[in-house]
C-alpha cells in the first residue's frame, strides 16, 4: 500500500493464500492482514488454498472481483511459514481423552502437505517422474541449480530486488535487526559442490536437496485496481493483468502443469510466446522446471534470469505473489512488454498469468 500510494481506505477487498495453517489463528489470516493494513472494517476477506499457485490465484480471485463489480481496489497475497509448520496429533485419538501409556503418534503437517496422498506420490517423486518422461539427467539438474544460485547473485548485486522487497525489522540478539535479503541463496556454489550431494527421492535420481526449491519463510503482496480507481486517485500502475489461466494435469507428474497454463493464458490474451519478453516459471525442482522448458521450447535468455526459488525459496502461498511482484516490477528496469508468471501445484495443476506494460 505504501509502495504503491495507495490510501487503506480505498480497499474494498483482501485476499491472501497459504497453504500449511501454522499459526494458531491462521484460520482468520486473509481477515487480519485486512485490518492490521488499516483497511476498512466494511472490506471483505478471503484465505485462499490452491497450493503452490496459492498467490497467483489471489491475483485472479481479486481480479474477476473487480471484473463482476464487487471490488475496485483489492488486495491480493500470499504467505507460508514453513519452518512453524506443527507436528499433529489427530483429535480423534487425544481429544476424548487418552488412555495411561497410549503412544500418541505425531505427524508432519509439511511433510503431508507436499505428498499427494491421491496419487501416493511425494512432490519430489513427480519430479524424478519428468525427469525420466523427458531424459532430463542429474548434471543438467545441477547445472540448472547453479544458474538459478548465480543469476540470483547478480541480479541482487545489480539491485535488481530493490524495487520489489520490503525490509522487515526483527528480534536479534543484539537488538532490532532489519531484514532486506533473501536468506536461503547461495550464489557462490558449484557444480561439483552439488554432485558430491545424494539423492533424496529415487537411487540414481536427480532430485537432490540443492536441485529442489528452498523450504523457508516468506511473503509478498501486490495492489489490484480499476482503471477508473487509478485515474481517479492518481495511482501508478506498475501493469495491466492481460489474461489467466489454470490447468489440470496427472498428479504424478504434476510439474508440468505450467505448460498448458501457459498455452492456454497466452491463447486467451491473443498472442504466442514469441510476444513474450519474460518467462517466469517457479522452479518447485530443476528437473520439474527443465521439462517444462523443454516442452514449452522457452529461450532460456529471456526466462528466470534473476533466479528462482531453487535459489530464493518457496514460501509455498507467497511464491506467486513473489514471482507476480517481481515481473510487474520489472518493467520499470527493462524495455519488455509482455511479461508471464507460472507454476505447477500440486495435485496435478498449472496456473499462469499475463502481465502487460502500462
């Protein structure tokens, strides 16, 4: 709101995703991020779960708002905190009372959230899927994490994220700390670091702790608004949203999802992704990521070149909100028009978006 000069009283509607609920009032969080914004009371809310496509689908929810009339000014985000994700106990087995030496068992609410009990498939087993589907080997999933590490590095030392993050002030040791960098990145790896690494899903596979997408913490927010509400308020648009698209695919190889996203978001705005200047894929696993660029035929200097959450993290509701953010942004330092942010989910779907410069 403060990036973006807009008043909190013209907010007439909140959205925000997460995934994993892992606070204790979670289940109010899209509510008060809407009131400790300072929006109105009279704004409504909505916590919305649609995986990992948690934050771009905010940014479609607040969008058909605006387009049936029941919103001109929305707030649309995501968070995650992984790293508070709870161990459980089911209530069926403890809330009626527990019986004297009964071994109550716990279970991992992160590790559950990324296993597809459907398809009983942990995400990391679609990724060797693909990696096997379209030969993708464990040397180009290295190289592909290194170049993810090292355009982030250079994309952060050129200032690319400084229109985009928020510093945040936190509790230190030796008292308030401000947080202005990504954490999770480390630009200064190497291919034979990460070959020296084993794999975590499959004997001889490709999905290694470094090739997968960073557990971590995070969010990200963007402003949503009628045309008439930016002229009439002197708002600066960062850009126009051209089109969306969500798809379903197989649940075990649910990474793939982008691709007919993608196809169908550009189909939908009226052009090809020869039109399109910036790709932005999320890189769940760089195997997952490699078959979707083999597939969709992307030219890899115009995709992800400032690094992805192999690199950055996956603060599972926020990573579209980030990737959104970020594209939107980015028109202000390069010369592109057309910009698209993707991601698979899982479960077997794909969601996508189209960014046009203003």
């Amino acid at each position: 709101l403060a990036a973006g000069n807009v008043d909190p009283a013209l907010v007439d509607s909140v959205y925000v995703g997460n995934v994993i609920q892992s606070s204790p009032d979670a289940a109010y969080l899209a509510r008060h991020v809407g009131l400790q914004s300072g929006v109105p009371q009279s704004a409504t809310a909505l916590t919305i779960n649609r995986l990992c496509g948690s934050g771009f689908e905010t940014i479609i929810q607040g969008a058909k708002s605006i387009a049936v009339g029941d919103s001109k000014v929305a707030i649309c985000g995501g968070t995650e905190n992984m790293s508070a994700a709870p161990f459980q106990i089911d209530g069926n087995h403890a809330r009626w009372g527990v019986n004297l030496g009964s071994n109550l068992k716990m279970r991992d609410s992160l590790w559950d959230g990324l296993t597809d009990s459907y398809a009983q498939t942990p995400m990391g087993v679609t990724a060797e899927n693909l990696a096997e589907k379209y030969g993708i080997t464990r040397q180009e999933c290295d190289e592909y994490a290194v170049r993810s590490q090292q355009t982030w590095g250079e994309a952060h030392k050129n200032g690319v994220f400084d229109l985009e993050i928020a510093p945040v002030e936190v509790k230190g040791r030796k008292g308030p700390q401000i947080i202005d960098t990504d954490e999770h990145p480390k630009p200064d790896t190497t291919v034979e670091k990460l070959s020296k690494l084993r794999t975590v899903f499959k004997k001889d596979g490709v999905v290694t702790a470094a090739t997968a997408s960073g557990i971590c913490d995070g969010a990200g927010s963007v402003i949503l608004a009628t045309e008439e509400m930016v002229k009439e308020h002197g708002l600066t648009p960062l850009a126009r949203l051209a089109s969306y698209q969500v798809s379903g695919c197989d649940p075990t190889i649910m990474g793939i999802g982008p691709v007919p996203a993608i196809r169908g978001a550009l189909d939908r705005a009226g052009i090809t992704l020869a039109d399109v200047d910036r790709v932005e894929i999320n890189e769940a696993f760089a195997a997952q990521f490699l078959a979707c660029a083999k597939e969709l035929e992307l030219d890899m200097s115009k995709t992800n070149i400032h690094g992805g959450a192999i690199s950055l993290g996956h603060p599972l509701g926020a990573s579209g909100s980030r990737i959104v953010a970020h594209l939107a942004n980015e028109f202000q330092q390069s010369d592109g028009n057309i910009h698209v942010g993707a991601a698979c989910i899982g479960g077997g779907q794909g969601i996508a978006v189209v960014l046009e410069r203003v």
